[in-house]
C-alpha cells in the first residue's frame, strides 16, 4: 500500500516523518467515527501504485457492494434525521408543484416560490431558517439536475417521497443556466463561496479549450447563485428575509439579473485576444459589470 515518504508542494517540502502523524490521526479519527469497516474496504480495493515520470498509475477493484456499505455509513454520519426529514418536505413540494405545471417547460422562479414559501412556514415551528434554507436549496439543487434526494436520505425515509414530474427548467430562457445557479448555490449553502466562485471560473477556462467556450454568461449565474447561498444562510435574520421575498409572486429578475450583451461561447485564442488572462483590466471590468448586475437585483439589495 502506498505510503508517502516525501511532498513537495512547489518550493515546500515536507518529510513523510512529519506527514504521518497527521494521517495517523486522520484515520483514528474515521475509525471513531464507525468507520474502521469501510476504510480497510477502501484499501483493499486498491491493488497496485506504480510512479512514472510525470504520471501515477493506480490499479483498484471497485465492488458495487463496497460502494453500497461506504454509502450508507456516510449518509447517517453526514446527515442528520432533521436534515433527511426536510429534504424530504422540500421534494414533496417540489413534486407537487411540477404536477401543476402546464407543458413540460418552467422557470425556476416557478419552484422557488413556493419552496421558500414552505420554509418560511416551517421556521416558524422549528426557529431554524438557516437549516431549512440550506435544506431547499439542496433539494432543488438535485431536482435541477435531474438527481433524487433519495440517495441522500437513504432508502427507508425514501420511501416517503414523491417523485417529481420531469420538466425543463429554465432562467432568463436557458436551460443550462438553473444549473450553473443552483449547483454554486449548493456548493455555499454546504461550504463556502470562495469554493463555488473558483470551481465555476475553472470550469469555463476549460471549456474555453475546446469544449463549449468561456461564457460570462454562465460566471454571472454561478455568482448570482453564490450571493443568493450567502444570503441565505448568513444568518437567522436574512434567512427569513430571503423566505419572505423568494416565498412571494416575485419572478427571476428578484434573484437572477439580465444576460443581455455579456461575451460567451469565446474559445481560448478568442479570450486570449480580448482579455488576456484572468487578472486583465479587460477581465476585471466585464466581473465589476457581472457584480453590478448582481447588485441591482432586489434581493441582493
């Protein structure tokens, strides 16, 4: 089994002496945690590591039964019965709302409302509008994106749940961009913003080389949905502002602002000759523009 003699980070370089007290306490703490079993399932699983230059080969077997027993163990570590009871309430009345829709297209704004407007109800019972905010926004996060919140809340509570009607769901008449909103709004509700705002900026990059292109487009809906996780979870107080304000009749413009005339689909000779590289005056104003925007929605206000 690998073990790590020494690292080097650019021009830092650390001594497997002093690495493996650090991950000796890293695995006594999982084995506390219940989870002795699933980790030496995990080693197990890896049969070979072979360093070449440049690259490192890894061999493993993966068990579908190995996946299934790590799974678990880590949903009921991970998530609480709390959590698994509100996931469950937001999916049902995500379910519900898509069984309303006429036709097969909506906006998001059409989910938002009365999703929120729930959680502005059950703060009322529960005095945690920070949990049920992250809770809505995890479920419409897997809704968007076509997942069931099932694999999160485990197969006993998922027996309660109503499965949503499949429905295309747009912002500013875009299918692509709900994801782009939702998944960075995720991504904070469950860590932090800085995560989102770099894992979005990298994923355009990359597709500026050969894949769809770097869209300023898609960078103002992950930061849209990067303010709307901050503001939603900052606290108690603008928890239950954003639950009053999202629970409304408000349409997209309350949360998401215009796309109009924002560069995209530019492959990377393209963004090279109009911006350079990130930290271009060129690439500073068209951010300060998307931030702008941001800034004038109502709800960011």
């Amino acid at each position: 089994k690998p073990v790590i003699h020494q690292l080097d980070i650019g021009s830092i370089r650390l001594r497997g002496v002093f690495l493996q007290p650090a991950l000796s306490f890293m695995g006594a703490t999982a084995r506390n945690l219940g989870l002795a079993q699933e980790i030496d399932l995990m080693f197990d699983a890896v049969k070979d590591v072979q360093f070449k230059p440049g690259q490192m080969v890894l061999v493993y077997e993966w068990r579908s039964d190995v996946s299934g027993k790590i799974v678990e163990k880590g949903r009921s570590i991970l998530i609480s019965d709390q959590d698994r009871e509100r996931l469950l309430a937001y999916n049902n009345e995500i379910a519900r709302t898509s069984g309303q829709i006429n036709g097969k297209t909506a906006s998001l704004a059409a989910f938002t409302a009365p999703v929120f407007n729930l959680a502005q109800q059950r703060s009322r019972d529960n005095d945690d509008p920070v949990a049920e905010n992250r809770a809505a926004i995890l479920a419409l996060t897997m809704f968007i994106n076509g997942r069931t919140v099932k694999t999160l809340v485990g197969s006993k509570a998922g027996q309660e749940l109503r499965r949503p009607e499949q429905i295309k769901i747009t912002l500013r008449g875009r299918t692509d961009l709900p994801k782009h909103f939702m998944i960075s709004a995720a991504l904070v509700a469950l860590a932090e913003s800085r995560l989102s705002n770099v894992v979005g900026l990298f994923k355009e990059l990359a597709d500026s080389v050969g894949g769809s292109g770097f869209s300023f487009i898609d960078l103002l809906a992950d930061r849209a949905g990067v303010r709307f996780a901050e503001m939603s979870t900052a606290s108690g107080e603008k928890a239950l502002r954003v639950q009053r304000k999202m629970g409304g009749s408000a349409g997209e413009a309350l949360f998401m602002p215009t796309i109009a005339d924002l560069n995209e689909g530019m492959m990377q000779k393209t963004f090279k000759q109009r911006y350079r590289d990130v930290d271009s005056a060129a690439y500073r104003a068209e951010k300060q523009e998307i931030e702008r925007r941001i800034d004038a929605c109502a709800l960011y206000r």
